[in-house]
C-alpha cells in the first residue's frame, strides 16, 4: 500500500493579492540581474545616457516632424493640425524638370567622394605604419590630420584664394609656362575634382587614424612568421595587414556608401556659383533653398525623406553585399 505524500499549501501573506498570478521566475530573475548591473556598473550607465539622450532628443524625436511631407504645412497651424496632402509633396518633386539632375549630381559627386576616400586612408595608414623613424612618422601624421580639424568655411576661403584667376598660386605657376589664367570655380567640370579632393586632403588623416588602430592590433608574430617564410615588406602588407584590417575597411566602406546622398551642405553651398550650378547644384542645397529660402517647408521634408530613404536602402544593399563576400557587416 502506497502512501501520498501531502504537499503544505502555501497560503498568500497580507501583502499579496490572492487573485494577481506571481511573476514568472525568468522575469524575476533578469530584473534582479538588470539591478546588480546597475549597483555595479552605475557610472557607464551614466556616461552612456548623455548620447542616448543626444540621439533620442535630436535625432529620433524629430524623425515624428516628418509628417510635414504629407501636409501642407503653415507655420501657423503647426505640423499636426496643418491639411493633408498625402503624396502631393513627393509627385511635384518627381514631376520637376530639375529633379533628374539633382538626382545625377547627388549621385556622382557622392560616388566619387566614396571612390577617392576609401583607399587613401588605407595607403596613408599602411605607409605611416612602415615607417621606422619615430619623429618622421609623428610629424607625417600631424601634418595629414590638422587639415581635419579647420573649419570647411576657411577649407573654401582657401581653395578660392588659391584657384583665383588674378592671385592664386595655381594661375600664377601656370603662368610662369604660358597658360592664360583659367578661372576653376567657373568650370562645371572642375566642380566635382576639386570638392572630392580638397576633401580627401581634409578628412584622410583622420580616416588613416582609425586603420593605425586595426593595424596595432595585429599580432607581431604574424609578422615574424612571415619574415622567417622569406616575406618581403609588400609581402607582408598584402597577406598580414590588409587582411588584419579587412573588417574595418568594410565597416567603413558600408558607412560610405550608407552616407552618399548625405553628401555635405556646407561646401557644395559655398563653392557654388550661377556658372558651376550645372554640376553644383545637388538635393542638400536644393533641401536648404526650397526650405528656408522660399519657405516651402513641407517640399523640403519630402525631398529629405526622398534622400533619406535612399540612404537606408544604398546601407541594406552594401551591408547585404559585404556579408555575402567577406562574411562581414554591420549587424555581424
């Protein structure tokens, strides 16, 4: 005969609501963790909070104002009680005769960027990285990244005043074989060489710093390995550094191309004139004429959620790509 065993009932205390089912133990479990954590490691979660609370203020609040790309906004009425319009905004973007060319301008002035900045960092920073003499390579890298920190107001007070046609340094050296002053600003053509490469005069230090850090973090004996197998120098950059620093280049390569109709305001807006807005004229400066020139707030809106939107899907599709090839992308 077997006997059962009997179990105490646990009865609810007088703090407890008997009808309210206990919390499961996982939820429990993960709160108390959420809690140590906190007790643990409070300072980083304070240090942490002032650029999330930069991102959620200045960058996802905003992203709600959208709206005013589907409504014909009056300042008077504000963005939420403004009529709507649905995709009125969006059909005369596409429907403007210079829609195409914004579009073509945006594009290849942003593709070139891309072309001519990727690499140069990468050289910059492999070069820098041979060179044995301490003093030599400090002063190299000094010289390369001030460039970064002047303002693009002075960068393009300077590009005019060396391309002047009466006293810039280019037009006077050309004189010196017997060319007749040529005004560059004035050239459609020259607009996207000397955006793209008073750029990469500016921003390739900078970039190089980044590859000196993934070069710093390869592991000497893969070098001395390489030496002992009969490496040489170009040998050893090919097989231990370029692969040592393959997953920053693709990361940054994504960001690049994520970021190409984002192309910057500041410099294509003051290097621009009534003779080089053929090629000068790109969706940035549009955005800031229609919007705050002609107050047209709400064809701004929809033209920058156009290039937003463009930017996302150029990301998804290089990320897709460089984790199919390499392996390697932003999520992974």
């Amino acid at each position: 005969m077997s006997a059962t065993t009997s179990h105490p009932v646990r009865s609810p205390s007088a703090n407890e609501d008997p009808a309210r089912p206990a919390a499961p133990a996982h939820r429990r479990g993960r709160w108390s963790e959420a809690r140590k954590s906190w007790r643990l490691h409070w300072q980083l979660y304070l240090l942490v909070s002032v650029p999330v609370a930069y991102f959620i203020i200045f960058k996802y609040i905003p992203m709600a104002f959208n709206v005013i790309a589907f409504k014909d906004y009056s300042p008077v009425l504000g963005p939420w009680d403004s009529d709507w319009v649905g995709l009125q905004n969006f059909e005369r973007l596409f429907s403007n005769p210079v829609f195409v060319d914004l579009l073509k301008n945006t594009f290849l002035l942003s593709f070139y960027v891309v072309l001519a900045s990727f690499p140069i960092p990468i050289l910059l920073a492999l070069a820098l990285n041979e060179i044995g003499n301490g003093w030599f390579k400090r002063t190299v890298q000094m010289v390369t990244y001030a460039p970064y920190f002047i303002s693009t107001v002075v960068v393009v007070s300077m590009i005019i005043l060396v391309l002047s046609p009466r006293i810039g340094i280019v037009n006077q050296v050309l004189a010196l074989f017997g060319v007749a002053p040529i005004d560059f600003l004035g050239e459609p053509d020259a607009f996207r060489h000397i955006y793209v490469w008073s750029d990469v005069w500016q921003t390739a230090g900078y970039a190089a710093v980044i590859y000196l850090a993934a070069l710093a973090g390869i592991d000497p004996a893969l070098h001395e390995a390489a030496k002992i197998d009969g490496a040489g120098r170009l040998q050893r950059i090919r097989h231990v550094d370029l692969p040592g620093i393959m997953p920053t280049a693709v990361i940054m390569l994504i960001l690049g191309v994520g970021n190409m109709m984002a192309i910057g305001f500041e410099k294509a807006y003051l290097l621009q004139n009534n003779l080089n807005l053929a090629q000068s004229e790109i969706i940035p400066t549009y955005v800031y004429k229609t919007g705050l020139i002609n107050a047209d707030f709400s064809m701004a809106a929809a033209v920058g959620l156009f290039n937003s939107v463009v930017n996302l899907c150029l990301l998804l599709v290089v990320n897709f790509a460089a984790r199919r090839i390499t392996g390697r992308g932003l999520w992974r």
